[in-house]
C-alpha cells in the first residue's frame, strides 16, 4: 500500500461480524425456560450453559451467612413446582406452565384455602389482564402466585388447594466470572445480572450480549484485561465487591450490559463521575452509529450500576441498554418472552458495544517527539496536497490535530471530540505517526 493510500485510509474497516443476531437468540433461547432467582439451582444452570460458550468461566459458591459489605449472603432458594388446584383436582394455576407464576423465594406451601385467603397471596396486573406479573419476595417470609388478572377473574369456587414446592435453606450464592488478560493488568469490567426468571429482555439479552462480547475480545488483542461477572442483581453484585478488593482497584471503565435485546433506542446512562472516559466513550460510540440514542444522567436506582458506583467505590461504570426498565408495557411480565427479544436488535446492541470498547481500549495519551513546530510530514511522505478530495483533507487534518494535542494531556477521545473527526480517524493518525517515530505513548494516568 503507497503511503498515500495509507493516509487515505480512515482506519480498517470493521470486519464483517462473525457473529449473527440469530446465534445471540439462540442462547437467549435457550436459557428462557430456566427459573432463575438469587440463588439456587437455576443460577447454576444458566452459568453452566454459559461454559459451553466460554469454558473458561469461573463459577464461585459463596456459603449462605457470609457477610458481604452490609448485608448477608441469604438462604439458598430452589423449587421443583408449585400450583393451585380447583376442587376437580385440575391444576388452575401451574408452575410449570410459567416460572413467573410462583413469587420468587416463596416459601413451601401445602393446604386448602378458602378463595378469600387465598386472593391476599396472588399478585395480578389489572391494567394488563392478560400478562403475568413478575413478583419476588427475596428479604420476607412469605409465599405467593402471579396470574392473569383473567386467571384471577375465573376463579369462582368457595376453595383451593395450594402447593407451593421450594426449599429455602442453607446453601450459597452463586456467580460466574471470567477474565480476559491484556497487556496491562488495568481491567474493563462488564457485568450482567443472573437471577430473572423467565424473561427475555430484562436479564438474557444482557447476559447474550455479554457472553458474545467475551467471545469476541478472546479472539484479538487486548490492551486492557476484560473481566466478565455473571451475578445475580444486588446481593451478587456486593458479593463479588465484598470479595474482590484488588480487582476492584483496578478496573479502569465498565459497562453493566442490561435490556438490550428488543429495538428501542439505547440508553447510556452516565457513571457516578458523569465524565468517566466511558461515559465519553460510549457517547462518541452512539452518535458515530448515528443510531437512535439518549445519554442519561447517573442515578441510584436501576441495575448493578447501583453497586459499583455507591461513594465508596465511586468506580467508571455506566449501564447501556435500549429502552430503560419500567418505561416499556412488557417489562417484568410475561409479554418479556422470547417474541419481544429479536435478533437485529441483540446484534446491534453487541456491535455497540464492542464499538465501545475497541474505542476505550485504543484511547490512550502520546507525547508528540517534535513539538516545536509542526514536524515536516511531506519529507515524510505524510503530508499530501490532494486537492478538493475530502478525506485526504480530513485525514491530514487528523494528523495535524493528534500532533497538536499530543502533549501528554490529552487522549485521542480528546483530540476525536475537540476536533470533531470520528474516532476511527484520530486512532489511525496516531498510528501513522507512531510508526513514523513522531509519538511516544504514555502510560495511562493513575486513576
Ligand atoms: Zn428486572
């Protein structure tokens, strides 16, 4: 390639994805059925399938007491089925028709109830009377069922005999876990939460992004080192901060991956800090996709997000998702199927992401090696008067920007933003230059 045509060059063009939408669907699918919950067999399941995509996930087991941060790690809760049953002995409601039918952490449960009793345990969405509710009771001794309002509406017998088939007991917490070393031991942490039950969306377009994701990074270089926690929300979150103080120190960005599987535009929300390089970066990644996107305003309330940037660990994480929690009709009932999480979407989320990454993993600060003057790029054969065609103008003017700003203050996401190119071309000039003896990376400064 002549040096021209290598100025030219906006960058390589991303591959083609090896990856289709329908292979993310699959693994969506596949997990679909499995009752998950904080803890229990289902987690163990759902992180067991997961090795068949990365063998070399790592599965902790972290006892029922042990105390993490403030709270505790609970009682391990499994259920083999649950049902209410009409007088003929037909199963009314049933478990094995929709996990979601069980409130989540029910405790056992066996007798007869008059319809009056039975009602203060069922949970139904009047608005919506077709959908099942997705209900959970992890931190209270209760037991309860969710149905179709129409279900609710049907039953008209005096009694109804109830089963509810679970174990809550001693046992452990359960999360997956995989790292990915780079050149630097400084890490990227992406994360995803585990413990919905039957839902497509909320819970497995995250986790299929995420696993995808890995696959990927695992085949090419890597700057930083990428550690993927497959936990379940909030407790499996401050179970693995609790226990992991060293790699805590060093994650230098992170993403929680949640909600990304149906075709609503994204949603960044800010870390914490509001101006992480993530939040930068994600940001840059979503108006240079020029797809449909919102940049939102950190708050605590949302996924694990919560966790990882609470004050005393303030970390760079921000949440990508499409269509925030709460904001669309499916969300925690069951119209969150296997229809609402389609594979355009989950593909789309997946490149969004890794276009992210590969942008904080090239991000970094050089020290221009000839700052007095502009060095002569024409000797070099990097300056090159091609008159009226615009990406030569733009790549030489990329070039003119990343000697400029090199001076060990700024970043290439500085320099992309300032001077308004796209990242792609601000990352090959410094790689030009860099080749031509003209930069010198610097260390990346200490958080
Ligand atoms: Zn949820």
């Amino acid at each position: 390639m002549s040096l021209l045509a290598d100025v030219l060059a906006p960058a390589p063009a991303a591959p083609p994805p090896a990856v289709r939408g329908e292979d993310l669907h699959a693994l969506v699918r596949r997990l679909y059925p499995i009752c998950r919950s904080i803890t229990g067999d289902g987690v163990r399941e759902t992180l067991a399938i997961l090795q068949e995509y990365l063998p070399e996930l790592e599965v902790h087991e972290v006892p029922t007491g042990t105390p993490v941060l403030d709270w505790e790690v609970p009682r391990e809760w499994n259920i083999r089925d649950a049902w209410i049953k009409n007088a003929r002995g037909k199963r009314v409601v049933d478990f094995r028709r929709h996990n979601l039918h069980v409130v989540g952490y029910s405790v056992p449960v066996q007798g007869i109830f008059t319809l009056e009793a039975l009602k203060k345990h069922l949970h139904t969405l009047p608005e919506q009377p077709q959908l099942i509710p997705y209900r959970t009771a992890y931190y209270a001794e209760t037991w309860g069922f969710c149905l179709a309002h129409e279900q609710l509406e049907a039953l008209n017998e005096p009694h109804y005999e109830v089963c509810i088939d679970s174990t809550l007991a001693p046992g452990a917490l359960t999360y997956g876990e995989l790292l990915l070393p780079g050149e630097t031991d400084e890490e990227i942490l992406i994360s995803s939460h585990v413990c919905h039950p039957s839902l497509a969306n909320d819970n497995l377009s995250g986790i299929a992004v995420a696993v995808f994701l890995a696959r990927q990074l695992q085949e090419r270089p890597r700057r930083y080192s990428y550690r993927f926690v497959f936990a379940p929300g909030t407790i499996g979150a401050i179970t693995w901060l609790s226990r992991n103080a060293e790699a805590v120190a060093r994650i230098r960005h992170g993403l929680v991956l949640s909600l990304l599987g149906e075709p609503g535009a994204f949603t960044y929300k800010k870390s914490r800090r509001g101006t992480a390089d993530v939040d930068r970066a994600v940001a840059l990644a979503l108006r240079e996709a020029a797809v449909p996107h919102r940049v939102v305003e950190f708050e605590p309330y949302g996924y694990d997000e919560r966790q990882y940037c609470s004050p005393g660990f303030n970390l760079p994480v921000g949440g990508l998702s499409r269509t925030p929690y709460g904001q669309f009709p499916e969300y925690h009932t069951s119209a969150d199927n296997l229809d609402f999480v389609q594979p355009e979407a989950l593909l789309d989320s997946l490149l969004l992401a890794q276009s992210a990454l590969s942008l904080l993993d090239a991000n970094r600060r050089y020290q221009n090696l000839s700052p007095y003057g502009e060095p002569a790029l024409g000797r070099r054969g990097l300056y090159h008067a091609v008159s009226g065609h615009p990406d030569a103008a733009r790549a030489q003017l990329a070039l003119l920007w990343v000697l400029n700003l090199s001076d060990g203050q700024h970043s290439l996401l500085d320099i992309a933003e300032r001077a308004s190119l796209p990242f792609a071309q601000v990352q090959h000039a410094a790689e030009l230059l860099l080749a031509h003896d003209l930069l010198l990376p610097l260390p990346d400064p200490a958080p």
